[in-house]
C-alpha cells in the first residue's frame, strides 16, 4: 500500500513542526506539503505537475482566508482531498460551518499526536472522525432542547434578549439599556445558562422558533 500524501496547512511554525516530525516518522504517511496559509497552499497547488494530497490537515484560523472561509476553493482545486480541521475551536458554530463546507472531520490540537494519526487513517478508509468533546457538541445540536418558559427569564434579560435577536452589538445594547457593558455579558451568560445554549446563533434561533 502506498503511503498517504499527507498536506497541512498550519500558521503556528511550532505546531507545524511538531507535525511534520510526527508523521515523517510514520510509514503510513508522506508529508506532501506544507503552509502558513491557504493563499499559499493554494499556490503550491498551481503546479499542474505536483501530485495531489490525499489528506489535509487544515488550521481554522490562519493569517488572511480563514481555513473555514478557504474550504470551497481548496474543493474546487483538489475535489478528491478528504480535509480535517485541526484546530483549537470547539464552538459549535464553527464546528458545524466546517462541516457544511465540506471538511469530514473535526479534531482539536489537545488531541495527542498518535490519535490524530489513527484518525487520518480512519479517514482514509472512508470514515469520519471527531475529537470527543466535539462528538458531544454534534449530538447536542441534534437533540431536541427542552422549552423553557418565559418566566426562566427576567424582564431585563428579555430585553437583552431583544437587543440581539435586532443585530446591536453588545456595546449598542448597554448603551440602549443604559448598563454597562460588563452587566450585559453578565447577563447573557445567565441566559445561556437558563435556556441551555452555547451561542449566540442558538439564541436567535431559539427566539425565533418562538
């Protein structure tokens, strides 16, 4: 079996690095390519002569396009390249726009080096691999939220609330209320808490539904 080609794209050299040493040593794998960014990636990739990557590894945040923001035209340059984030976001709205845009799996960078190895390779065999604490994050979203009634929260909150669902920023909403900045964070996280979300999408979706 010949050995996967393995691309990362990761601005940290550190990281990189580590990578690179890691999976140099590993049989099953040859380090095809290496990136800061995916500008460059993408440039590495014009040379029409260049073999392509089987796997890649990709960061999300990076210097210039985003790793989420740059899936589409990676697709479109390599549509066969299975890609996995490789990154320290485990929020659920990232998690989720990775997916949709088309990476197969999700792992984060506490994951230890031979873990990430065994999940490429999965990968590879056709399946799909997510860190645990993201696993919990995917079946969460698709697991009905119970409905809390409106009394779980108080008047203030509600107008928190509001100020959201109407796009001010959290800065536009303490100058609407007349509070301060550190009261509104204060407050969202006890509506996070209360309503049993993690983000600010959810809550608009929530208020929404309603």
């Amino acid at each position: 079996m010949e050995p996967i080609q393995l691309a990362i794209i990761e601005d940290n050299s550190v990281v990189r690095e580590s990578l690179i040493a890691f999976f140099s040593t590993s049989p099953e794998f040859l380090v095809h390519s290496t990136a800061s960014s995916v500008e460059v990636f993408l440039h590495q990739m014009s040379d029409v002569i260049r073999p392509e990557p089987d796997v890649l590894l990709l960061d999300i945040q990076l210097p210039g396009v985003s790793g989420i923001s740059g899936i589409p035209a990676i697709r479109e340059r390599l549509p066969l390249v299975d890609i996995v984030i490789l990154t320290t976001f485990e929020d659920s709205d990232q998690i989720f726009a990775a997916l949709c845009a088309g990476a197969c799996s999700y792992i984060t960078k506490q994951t230890p080096l031979t873990e990430i190895r065994d999940a490429l390779l999965t990968v590879r065999k056709g399946g799909a691999y997510m860190s645990p604490a993201v696993a919990r994050k995917v079946i969460a979203r698709f697991q009905p939220k119970p409905e809390v009634a409106e009394v779980a929260l108080t008047p203030r909150q509600r107008d928190i609330v509001q100020g959201i669902v109407d796009g001010l920023s959290y800065k536009l909403i303490a100058e609407r209320l007349g509070i301060s900045l550190d009261t509104v964070r204060s407050h969202v996280m006890s509506i996070y808490r209360a309503l049993n979300i993690n983000s600010k999408s959810e809550l608009i979706r929530r208020m929404l539904d309603r």
